[in-house]
DNA sequence: AAAGAAACCGAAAAGCTTTTCTGAAAGCTA
DNA sequence: TAGCTTTCAGAAAAGCTTTTCGGTTTCTTT
C-alpha cells in the first residue's frame, strides 16, 4: 500500500514533491513559483520544470488557510429557474472569472430557511464575501449586519439601507420607453402591463407617465395591471382597442405581454408598426426576433447588474464599503415593432 | 488596532477561541462538537454553548486540508445562456446541497481554452469531482484520463467511452412522441425540426420514424430539418401544407418549432387539435402554455439528468467508477394542442 | 588575501482542525 | 488500602503553503 518512492504515490502532488524532485527545500521552491527574488535563475528554472513534470498546482485550502482570503464568494440566488437570475449571475461569474476568484452558487429555491442554511455553510467554508440575487426587484429582508464577511444584493434590493445593493433602474427603463415612442412621433399611447403587486410593473408605469407628463400629455386610459403572460397581453389589447381604438403605440409592462398585444393587433388588422408601435421590457430575445414583426424592447442590462455587483463586492472586500441602493441605466433595443409614423 | 482580549477580535471565531472561552483544550472542544464519545456530558454542553456564544463555525478548508477530501465540486458548464444548461444544473445542485457539498460554478462560454483555466482553477481548489455540462447533445472532447478525480459528463457526452456521461435518451424520445400522436389516432404525421448538425434532432427523427414503422406507417414526406426557430416553424409549416394537405398530425423538433406551426395552421383556419395536432420538444413553459392551444411537448427530464450525474459523481468520488454512456428516460406532457380525433 | 556586501538557500512557524496516543483521575474489587 | 479498570482531558502530529529570519556561500574591494 505504502509507495514511498512513487512520484504519484496518492493525490496531487504537493510543494514538497517538487522540492523534492529539484532539490531544493519547501522554501526555495515556494519562492521560486511565487517569482520572489531571493533564489537564481537556474535555480528557479530547475523548480519550474520539476513542478511542471509533476503537474503541481498549489493546493488554495492551504494557501486560504494561511492567507485568511480564501478567493471564494457565494453566490445566493432565489430562484435558477427564473431568467432574470442567469444574465446578473452570468455577469458576476465573469467579473469573478477575471480576477481568479471563484464562485460558489447556492439556490435557496426561495425559502429563507434554506437561505439560512446555505449561509451558514457558506461561512463555514470562509468565502470572502456573498452576492445575494434576487428574482424579483422588490425589497427583499437583509441577511443581517453581523455577518463576517461584506454582502451586496443584486437585483433585488436589501431592506436595510446600510446594506449596498445594485439594481436595475425600473423608473428610467419606463421613461427611455416612453421617450422613444415619443421620438417616433406616437403620442396616443397606452400601457398594457403585468402583476400590480411587482414593484418593476409600478415603477416602469411611474416612469411612463412621468415621461408623458413632461412633453404635456397622458396616457390613453389608466396602466392597466394584470399577469405577465402573452395571454393577458391578448386580453388586455382586446379590451384597449375596443375602448380607445384610436391609439398609436402600446407599451408593455414585458415581452411577453408585448407578444400577445402583437399577435391581438394582427388578428384585427391593424398593422405593427405602421398604425401601433408597441414595445416590451426584458429584450428575451426568444421573444422579440420570434415575434412580427421583431419586438422594441427595453434591455434592463442585467449582465452589467452582475458585473456591477461583483465589482462592488470586490471593493468591499478590500475595505471600501459602500451601502444604500445603487441604479443602473437601461437600454432601448429598437426592431420592428416600433417606427417613426410616416 | 490589536484588541487582545476582545473575543470577536479577528475574522471568524477558531475552534481555540470557543476552547479557550468553555476552559477546555482544543482537543477537547473537538471531541465534545463532533459527537465523540471522549467528553463527559457536562463538559460537552460547556463546549457546545460556548461555541454556540461565539457562532463558531469549524473552518471547512482545514477540515478540507487534513482530510484530503474538501466536499466541494466543480460544475463546469459550456454556456450558462442556453436554457438547457439551466435546469441540469439546478438538478445537480439540488442533489449535493443535500448532501452538504458545496458547488463551483464555471461557466467556460463555449471556449476550450477557459475551460481548460477553469478546470485547473478547480483542481488547484482541490474539488473532489466535476460534472461537465454540455450545451447540445453531440458528444464533446474528453477532459482526459489524466485527470486526479472523478469527472461526470452531463447532457453532451464525451467522446472518451471510458469516461461516464448522462445524457436524455433522444431516440426514444422521437418515439414516444410518435406513439402519442399514433394513440391519438393521428396517421398522417409530419416532422418538422431543427438544425441537422444537432445530433438530437436527427435522434429524434430517427425515434419518430422507427416507431411509425414499427406500426407500418411512415412519416409523410421526409423530416423537414432547418433551424431550431419559429419562424422556420412558420416557413416550413406553409410548405408543408401546400404540399400534404392531408396531414393530421405534426411532430416539431423543438417547442418554438411547433409554436411557428400552429401560428400558420391557425391562420389557414386548420382547428388544432380536432383537425391536425402538434407537439413538441423540450416542454419550455413560456412557449407551450403561451401558445393557442397550449402545446403537448415531450419534457427532457434535465433536473433528473443534474441529479443524476450528481449522484454518479458521488458514487465515483467514494470510489464506485463506472464508464460509457447512461441514457435517461423523458415522458410526453400533454396539453391541448393534441387530442384524440373524434 | 581579508573583510565586507550581496546573493542565495533552508529551518521554522503560522494558519485551523482532527485524531491518536499518553497521562491522570476516579471508581471498583479484593 | 492496594491494585485494577474505566473514563475523561490534553499534548502533539498531520495536512500544505507562505513568510520571516538566520545562516552559508560567492563576489567585490582594498
């Protein structure tokens, strides 16, 4: 059992080995690797190539251990499945990627127990700092002030203002919509939108009717709440048309409903986007380029949100702490769906 | 800046703190918080409650260190974007949070050469295992033999047949697809699908067509192959109409696919399903149930794939190495865009 | 050639936990 | 009461890397 001179006698091969193997002591060989400059060249050289032969790689638990950064932080979502998560955790695994940390992802399937619980671990294994990301951009409770490490909320803003959070700037999203059918020349416009109870749907209407407000109009009828689903889109368009056929542009609260506002429209004829622009929120490309013709939409630039996040975080980590509620600008993606009125 | 006698003074409590604080030694404090049977009653509680004043976690890279397994792996996808990814990951960490293993994501973007960082970024961590998670079918270069742990392949198998892969089983997949539409009385089936460079939707077609023959019938016309879109569902369902007007069922490759046709079958004023019924694959929700009528579509089982090659990755790790490719059974979700005739 | 400086290498400790082994105390029996 | 067993607590080592500090060698300078 026992192989004591077999080079790849059990697991990775270790700082000692190499030592071993280019006769030198654990130090040189540590200094050597780490590019130190009290050992020569040929010195170097020689440790170099034993590592190599031996494929060492320096175990990071025990560089962590010494160090007390271990390069790890935790990724704490609420939801996988949901999309918005992907593209925020996407941008943070980048941003990570970039600088050699690496990320530990946890899904608390929305359960504080279970968020809890992955903390905790979490904490057991030392990570350097937590990204805790939202589905949804309402304010979420925070995960506390005592806890060791810095934490930054993502999409989903913490309660407690102490805490940093970066979200997605939902207010200005309704606003850059608004002004860009403006641009087009519509101003009969109506605002088809999801679940009242998201604070995303009231802030892009806020948003909405702001932007109206200030070139001195208003939108045709109220918002009108509903669900975020293409069907509610097709019932909601339904009923807007027969109330106020006269529109020419209908914003929508998400792609999804802008879809089914769409397909409405088509089926009466009206012709997208010549008689009614009509855009969404989100830019899910499934949705837009399957859609006639292809769907406006305004982009929340969640990939930024990630990046921003780990960003922040990496600076917390480094002593610089920020708190309060951070925005990020949005993006119109114009496609067919929308056009200046000729 | 030196608080000697602060309790909370440095980072996270040690296990030499709660020592120290319960009036034990640190072999003691161990003995007593793992349950060994070395420690009187009393002193065990004096221990737990100490450790429990200053929320003492044990450092899991020590642990890590001495035991030589870290209960950490690697998941190492090749595009978090693509939604197939998605699930087989939440699968997977579903299983292994169970089990008090914590996950690192990597998410290579389809680029050998980060994959190849990532995979030594890992090992350096000192995972115990790795899942590798493909973004299509189609087999996909082995990370190699060479490799100090166990490696798992998940949803793209690898080329290597000594290494273990997971994948969905696509042939029958087609099949079962076929005999629901033949339990539905349907006879003159069609197939429209995808991207003929994807291994799943020549496996599909080749599922489909074995079953239509088992029961001496054949596919009306040949598959149709083009892209994975629903507008080559629209396109390709105009064609197909024009050409076999007789068809009462349509097999598609994909959810979009299927949702193009029964856009273009409702505007020609087919009913669906009473005159021709349609399916799909990959049973994606936003799709099949936005669609009128919501849409029978053969669900991959991904999440069970994730667990799966989580729970082939556990056994591997405790030293149960099994090889070749492991093919997972899907199941038809039926709605209502198939029925029988009547 | 001798002394001082510079360059280079190695021993040892720290970081934290677990386990084994040793030592001590308490309880029991003869 | 002496000798034994049982029970419990502590010391020390292992696991791997990095860094500090001390020691040795080589080179330069006078």
């Amino acid at each position: 059992m026992a192989q004591a001179t077999d080079p790849s006698r059990s697991g990775p091969a270790t700082l000692s080995d190499v030592a071993r193997l280019a006769g030198v002591s654990l130090a040189t060989a540590s200094k050597a690797l780490n590019g130190r400059s009290q050992v020569r060249a040929e010195t170097r050289q020689r440790v170099i190539a034993a590592a190599e032969r031996l494929s060492f790689r320096p175990n990071q638990l025990a560089r962590g251990l010494l160090a007390g950064r271990t390069g790890t932080v935790g990724l704490l979502t609420s939801d996988l499945e949901g999309r918005f998560s992907i593209p925020i955790l996407m941008g943070a695994e980048d941003a990570f990627g970039a600088g050699e940390v690496a990320v530990f992802l946890c899904d608390a399937r929305g359960d504080a127990i279970r968020e809890q619980h992955h903390v905790r671990a979490l904490l057991g294994r030392r990570v350097d700092g937590l990204i805790v990301v939202g589905s949804r951009t309402d304010p979420r409770p925070s995960l506390g002030r005592e806890l060791p490490v810095p934490v930054v909320y993502a999409y989903a803003p913490s309660e407690d203002p102490a805490d940093l959070s970066i979200v997605p700037d939902n207010v200005e999203a309704g606003r850059l919509a608004v002004d860009h059918l403006l641009a087009c020349g519509r101003t009969r416009i109506a605002h088809i939108t999801g679940d009242p109870g998201y604070l995303a749907a009231r802030e892009r209407a806020a948003g909405a009717e702001a932007a109206l407000s200030d070139a001195g109009l208003a939108l045709v009828g109220a918002p009108r709440f509903g669900m975020w689903s293409e069907g509610w889109g097709r019932a909601a368009a339904a009923m807007l048309l027969d109330k106020h056929p006269e529109v020419d542009a209908v914003l929508c609260g998400s792609d999804q409903i802008a879809r089914g506002v769409v397909e409405v429209l088509r089926e009466r004829d009206h012709r997208v986007p010549e008689d009614v622009a009509v855009m969404g929120f989100d830019n899910w490309q499934v949705l837009t380029s399957a859609s006639r013709p292809p769907l406006t939409s305004v982009d929340m630039n969640l990939e930024q949100v990630g990046r921003a996040a780990a960003q922040a975080l990496f600076g917390a980590i480094a002593g610089a702490r920020r708190s309060g509620v951070q925005t990020l600008s949005c993006r119109v993606v114009v496609r067919g769906s929308t056009a200046a009125l000729s």
